[in-house]
C-alpha cells in the first residue's frame, strides 16, 4: 500500500510536468497565433535573438524584414535584400518601445527582386497582402501561411496564399500547385515568377486577373480551361518561352498586352466565340507565322500583330469592322491576306507595313474588288483578287 506522503510528494512532481506541458502547447503556433512573439527591450536586444536595426524614420529590421508602426499596427514594407536568404520569417506580434504591435500587413512588393530567398513564412496575424510582395523573387519555392490564419491559407501544401472566403489565389511561386477549388487567379499573382516552367489550371477556373504571369519568362506551355471568358490584359505579357497556348471555347476577348512579347509562339488557334482582340495583344510575338481570325471578331485593337515579322499569311472574317492603327505593321513578311468580308472593315492606311502593299496578294469576296480598290487602308495594295 503506497502511503499517503509518498502520494502527496509524486503529485507536486507532477505539477511541473503539467506545466511545461501546457507551455509547449501554447507555444504550438497552430493553437496560439503569437507563439512566435517578439519583445525588443530598450537596449535593442530582442526575445529571441533576432537582428534588430533602428531606422531614422521609427520603423525598424528585424533580421532581413523591414516593419513599420501604421495606425496602431505593424506592416511589412521592405526587406534587406542582400541578407535575405533561405527561409524568411514574419514575426506576428512585436513588442517595441514599450508598445504591443499585431502584424497585420505585408504591403505592395515588400520583397521585390529578392532573388535568394526560398520560403517565406507567413503569420497567422496577417489580414491584408499587397499586389505582388515577391515580384522578382524568383527563387522563391515554397510559401506557408501559418494555420490560425482567417483571411489567408495554403491548403493542401499548395505554396501559394489564397483568400480563404472567396478560393482566390493571390500569390504564387515557381513551387505553386494550384488546388481544384481554386476558382480565380488574381492579379500579378506570378508576375515576375521567372522561375515557373509549368502550371496546371484547375477545372473550376473562372477567371485569371490581369497581369497574373507577366514576366514568367520560364513558361513554355499552357492550356486555359473551360469557363475562362477573357485573357485579360497583361495576362501572359513578356513570357518570352511561351510557344505552345491552347485557349477554350468559353473564351471571349483577349486583352490588351495579353500576350505582347511573347516572342516563341509560333502558332495559335483564337476560338470562333471571341469578339475582341485588344490593342497590342500579340505585337512582338515574332515567331507567330500566321492567324485565322475567327467569325464573330468586330474589332483588331491598334498594334494588335504589330511586329509579328514571321507573319505571312491573314485571314480575316466577314464580322470584321476595323482593323486599328498598325495593326498589322510591321509584319515584313506578308504575302497573303484573305478577307472575307463583303464590305471592307474600316482600315487606317498605316494597317499592314509599306512593303505588304507591294509583296502581298489581298484575296477579297467575288464582287468586291472594286470596293477595296476605293476604300481607305486597302487602295494601297497592288494586287487584289477576287476568290
């Protein structure tokens, strides 16, 4: 039989037990937000042994991450970048000058060209991200924001931060898997991501914001689901390896800038349900040799397949308008324009390049030679046929 001291005595040894316990959950940052809190005392040494810098203007560093005081909170403006490697940290909560501060923001392209970075972790405080915070940074790989969180989260490991209530990705990096309830990208999301090779859209996709991967200079490839109506402006701008896009037939307007600069697409089905193709959409797409304009398009915006000097053969619908300012200049190498509208779209006379007037054989609806040999943009060619 134990007696009852020697129980008294194995009880209060337990309590310590307890205690840490208790700590060690508390500490856990998926029970508690502010596990990872920071207290920096008066002399500048911080909790928890971080690099601490003072900045004239009252904001400060902590190690590569620059916080600044704005209404009450703390946001995340800048970085160091050239000691930002590896894995950078979001601190949730600081302590500063005797004053409690919740992280709440990380601002607009806090961490522009931070090109050695590789994770970044996000806190659980965190309710509001600016467009873009990692643009440039193109060995990021891996983004975590931490559970707790209410705004944001990266289910399923997806390293990217999607707004919970509405499933919209808003970051991404070249380590993204994009989950299948995501219905939306937003703007900027992989813009400036030179690092991404590939990316699968998931069935639910609705919509891809403006911009998203502008500058995704890796990107060779991609195919945009059923149910996207638009390619909005800037979407693929400057994705200087894209050579191979399959666009759907829920697919309505293409931009403006959609895919300028895109200088490996060498060709491109447009699907029969667009309307509108935008200014510059495909100008400096050198490698595209031709395009089928499909029946339903009104208007080719200015600069449309400007520079596209590998184009040699046009066709143009019978829905065809007008065909904008330079549309089509200078592409060098025409040497067949097919339209098949009966009244000719209108043309500003700087269209087509001065050497497509000379070199190019314009085919138009029989019947109709001598409407395009009157009309403004088109007189200029020396050589039309009725087919």
């Amino acid at each position: 039989m134990v007696k009852p001291r020697i129980l008294t005595i194995v009880a209060f040894a337990m309590i310590p037990l307890l205690s840490f316990t208790s700590c060690v959950k508390d500490d856990d940052s998926s029970e508690n937000p502010f596990a990872d809190a920071v207290v920096i005392g008066e002399d500048g040494q911080t909790s928890n042994g971080s690099r601490f810098i003072s900045c004239d203007d009252g904001s400060f560093f902590l190690n590569s991450v620059h916080y600044k005081a704005v209404d009450a909170h703390l946001a995340v403006v800048d970085c160091d970048k050239v000691i930002s490697i590896g894995e950078v940290k979001i601190f949730p909560r600081i302590t500063y000058k005797n004053n409690i501060y919740d992280v709440l923001e990380i601002k607009d392209k806090a961490f522009n060209f931070c090109s050695n970075i590789t994770s970044v972790v996000i806190p659980a405080s965190v309710v509001t991200v600016g467009r873009n915070p990692f643009y440039g940074s193109f060995g990021l790989e891996r983004i975590v924001v931490k559970s707790g969180n209410t705004t944001y989260d990266s289910r399923n490991n997806c390293n990217a931060v999607i707004e919970t209530a509405t499933n919209k990705l808003l970051i991404g990096c070249k380590g993204t898997v994009i989950p299948d309830d995501v219905t939306s990208i937003g703007e900027s999301a992989f813009s400036g991501c030179t690092g991404l090779t590939s990316i699968e859209f998931p069935e639910k996709l609705s919509r891809i914001g403006s911009a998203a991967f502008g500058g995704c200079e890796g990107l060779t490839s991609i195919t945009i689901p059923e149910g996207v109506a638009s390619v909005e402006g800037s979407t693929f701008r400057n994705c200087s390896g894209l050579s191979d896009v399959k666009l759907p037939s829920s697919l309505t307007s293409i931009g403006d800038f959609a895919f300028s600069d895109c200088y490996s697409l060498r060709s491109l089905t447009i699907p029969e349900g667009v309307t509108q193709i935008g200014m510059s959409a495909f100008n400096y797409c050198s490698s595209l040799a031709s395009i089928t304009i499909p029946e339903g398009v009104a208007q080719i915006g200015d600069y449309a397949f400007s520079f596209c000097y590998s184009l040699t053969n046009i066709t143009i619908p019978a829905s065809l308008t007008k065909i904008g300012y330079e549309a089509f200049n200078p592409c060098l190498d025409i040497t067949e324009i097919h339209s098949l509208s009966m009244t000719p779209p209108v043309c500003d006379n700087d269209a087509f390049s001065y050497s497509a007037y000379f070199q190019a054989t314009l085919y138009v609806p029989q019947g109709c030679k001598e409407a395009y040999k009157s009309a403004s943009g088109w007189n200029e060619f020396k050589n039309i046929v009725e087919e």
